[in-house]
C-alpha cells in the first residue's frame, strides 16, 4: 500500500511537467517464456525495450489472458494470478504500456525476464 501512495504522489508531482503521467500498476515475471519466441530473441533483448500488450478474452485457458510481444514476436503471458487489473483496465479503453524491468541468464524461465505495467494518464 505504501508503495501505491508514493506511486501516486510521484505521479501527480510530475503530472505538473509532463505531457503524459505513466503510473507503474505491475511488476512481474513473464510467464510461458520458455514456450514461445523467448530462447531464439534472448540476445536481442534489452532492459527497457518497450512490450506489447495484446488482449486475449478468447484465451482457452484463462479469460483474462494478456499476451506480451516484443517487436511483434510472442515471449509470453503476464501471470494468470496477477492478470485481472491489467485485463480490465485494457478492457475499459484504458492506455497501458509494458517494458522489460529486468533480464536474468537463470536455469529458471520464471526468473529470466521481469516485466513492469504502466497506465498511461
């Protein structure tokens, strides 16, 4: 909670002087690397490079599916158990970006690429 409310004072402090106000609203792995286009991309993957966020309500598996791209190509999924906000707010019409936080060389898939969300206000 703490976190959210330093969030929102920064943002509104920097709205002031800024064109756009982007509020942080997740930061979490990405899910499914290991089964998409991940392996092939990794070298060409940088910290900061701007992610799609695609919609997938069709999803067989989870209807409040999002899909995460890089340059076009499918990496993954944000998680299925921290979904739900950026699914509705993509839902409502809401700007969201994505960006990759982090990248770790990790035996691990879940630990290899961490993503963060914005809503764009």
């Amino acid at each position: 909670m703490r976190f959210v409310l330093i969030s929102l004072l920064l943002a509104f402090s920097l709205a002031a002087s800024a064109d756009t106000v982007k509020l942080l609203v997740q930061s979490s792995p990405l899910a499914g690397f290991q089964y998409h286009a991940g392996k092939v991309l990794w070298e060409q993957l940088k910290v900061g490079d701007a992610l799609t966020l695609i919609r997938g309500p069709d999803n067989a598996h989870d209807a409040r599916a999002v899909r995460v791209e890089w340059r076009g190509a499918m990496l993954g999924y944000l998680p299925r158990a921290e979904n739900e906000a950026v699914a509705a707010a993509m839902d409502r019409g809401e700007s969201v970006e994505a960006r990759i936080a982090a990248l770790v060389e990790h035996k691990n898939p879940w630990r290899r690429v961490r993503i963060e969300v914005f809503v764009v206000l």
